[in-house]
C-alpha cells in the first residue's frame, strides 16, 4: 500500500481531493510527442495546414491505436501519481494502462469559427467514459480518466470541459443500482430496464440533464506535454474548437486488478480515488453489494476503427512507398 507519497504532493493531494482532478504539467516532451504523432496527419490523410482537407461534416476525428508504450516509459512521474491515486502501483494493471496512438483530434467546423465562447451547460456530449463495460460503482476497467495533451490547447481551442460536481451525481445514481448500468456517450440506464427507450424509464440517467445542474466548470486549457488525471466518474464533454487550430489529445483508461473497495477493514488502505467516492457520497464507509453481471461490451466504435486501422496502414505504406528507402532509413513510419 502506499503509505508514503513520493510523486503526489501534499496540495496535489488536496487538489484532488477538492475537484476529483490533477494535470501533470510538462509529463512529456514536445519532442517525444513530436515522435508520437509523426504519422498522424499520413493516417489522416489530411494536410494539417489546408483547411479545405479538414472534415466539414464532423468537428472531430477518432483515430485507432497502431501502437502502445508503457506509462512508466512514456511519462514516469504520471505513472507513479496514477498509481499512488490508486493505491499503490500492485493495484494497477500495467499492460492494460499503456498508452497508444489513439487520437482524438478537434478541427472544429468553419460554423464554430471565432464564435461566442458556450454556456457548458448547453454542450450535448456530457458524459462518463466507459462503453465497452456494464458500470458498476466498484467497477475496475476504467480507473481513471487519462488525457495527455499533443498540442497546445488555448482557451476557445476546443479543449475538454469537466463538471467536478457532477461526481456525486454519478457516484449516487450508481450506488443506487448494485444491478449495473450500461454506459455511454449519453446514458447510464439499468441493464434490468425493459422500457423501449431509456428516456421512458424513471431510472434513466441523462449526463446532459445532470451537467445542467451543475455550478462547477472547468476549461481544461493546456500545453504540449501536460497530462490530466480525473476521477472515473468525472462528467466531461468536448467543447467547439472556436480557433480552428487542430486540438489533439488521448483518453487512454487505467485498469485496476481488482474492483475499487469502499468498506475497508483498514481504512488506511483506501485509495484517494476510493476515498474521493466515498466523500462524494457523504460517508466514510460503504457496503457496496454488485447484484449483476460484470461485462464487458463492444461498442459500435470499435467496428469502425476495425474499418479505419486498414485505411490508416494504406496511406502509411503509400507514403512510406513514396519517401524511398533512404528517407524512411533516415525516419522510419511506423506501424504496428
């Protein structure tokens, strides 16, 4: 157990404690997230400098991973606050919280050009990340929401927003149904529902309806190299990309071996990200008793990257076939 902090600071902790969310500043270097993204605008097929190769039906694009690398590897100092967020790094499934290639990249569209800055509010996509597992309170897939940073992200650029006190309505609504809920961009509703839409069932959770309510919002502008951790129930959404300069993040998740424990025997051994629940629900214990299933779901985005990894290896090899065998000795591309 981590009984010491060696990463996390005493107003870190804190932080986190306060608003369920830390940023890493400088985790990485411009220059490993230069090596990082090489072949990102090749996979895209698009010229980051043209506009007019920008997609104008949609704002963002998300890419499939070709590669991995360990957290430990790749930003050392998130890899140690992570762990100690969770309590201790043989909590943690390293293999399944490496980091990829994935891509979230936010061009905007030319109708969010220099518009008024929103009311967060009003944003559509609130959500809690997960849709590829039945969520339960305890649930370990998705320890922590993870957002390292690719390019600078001004105010206006299109940044994530998040609602540190939407965590409670999330914590509540899911302790309130030990049968499991399923997840996604827009929902959670129990697995047990028969309604014919989960707007008709009285259970239904609408993220939209929650974040409404919420007094708490933050722009999580940031740098090249900066990381933010969240706590895994943390509402948050994509906001408009109002500059029109490329935004690029990941949203790698973090894995625990075990499920999240909020009725320790010793409570010493909760986890600050346990112990940041277990606040948000106004108690100090809880006895958290699963009644359904856990697991996991396909979602129908991972048909789609299914469909886009090939295309993505296309452009990567036709480019590759174009530079020559010298400039590619010189600068490899790679795939995996």
């Amino acid at each position: 157990m981590v009984k010491e902090y060696k990463h996390l600071t005493e107003d870190e902790i804190a932080f986190f404690m306060a608003n369920g969310y830390l940023i890493v500043k400088q985790a990485f270097s411009r220059e490993k997230a230069a090596e990082f993204t090489r072949d990102m605008w090749v996979r895209l097929g698009i010229d980051p400098n043209d506009k007019e190769t920008w997609p104008r039906d949609r704002a963002r694009i998300h890419m499939p991973a070709h590669i991995h690398e360990p957290v430990a590897t790749f930003a050392p100092r998130v890899w140690g606050v992570m762990t100690e967020l969770l309590g201790g790094e043989e909590r943690v499934d390293a293999e399944s919280s490496a980091w990829g290639d994935s891509f979230i990249v936010n061009f905007g569209t030319p109708a969010s050009a220099g518009a008024p800055a929103p009311d967060p509010r009003t944003l559509d996509n609130w959500h809690v990340d997960g849709d590829f597992f039945v969520h339960f309170l305890d649930s370990p897939e998705q320890a922590l929401l993870v957002i390292p940073v690719f390019s600078d992200i001004a105010p206006g650029g299109g940044a994530t927003y998040i609602a540190p006190d939407g965590i409670a309505r999330a914590a509540r609504y899911l302790a309130a149904h030990p049968e499991g809920v399923y997840g996604g961009n827009l929902a959670f509703w129990p697995t047990t529902s028969t309604a014919p839409t989960p707007a008709a069932d009285p259970a239904y959770y609408s993220h939209p309806a929650e974040a409404a309510q919420c007094e708490q919002f933050v722009e999580l502008s940031a740098e090249v190299g900066d990381v933010v951790l969240l706590h895994p129930l943390m509402l948050h959404t994509a906001s408009p990309n109002r500059l029109r300069v490329p935004r690029v993040i990941t949203n790698p998740r973090v894995e625990l071996r075990a499920p999240f424990e909020f009725a320790r025997a010793d409570p010493e051994e909760y986890s600050l990200v346990e112990r940041k629940t277990l606040k948000e629900l106004g108690v100090d214990r809880f006895e958290f008793k699963r009644t359904g299933e856990r697991r996991r779901v396909v979602p129908e985005r991972v048909l789609r990257e299914a469909v886009m990894i090939e295309e993505e290896k296309r452009r990567v090899a036709e480019a590759r076939a174009r530079a020559g065998p010298e400039a590619n000795a010189a600068r490899p591309i790679a795939v995996a």
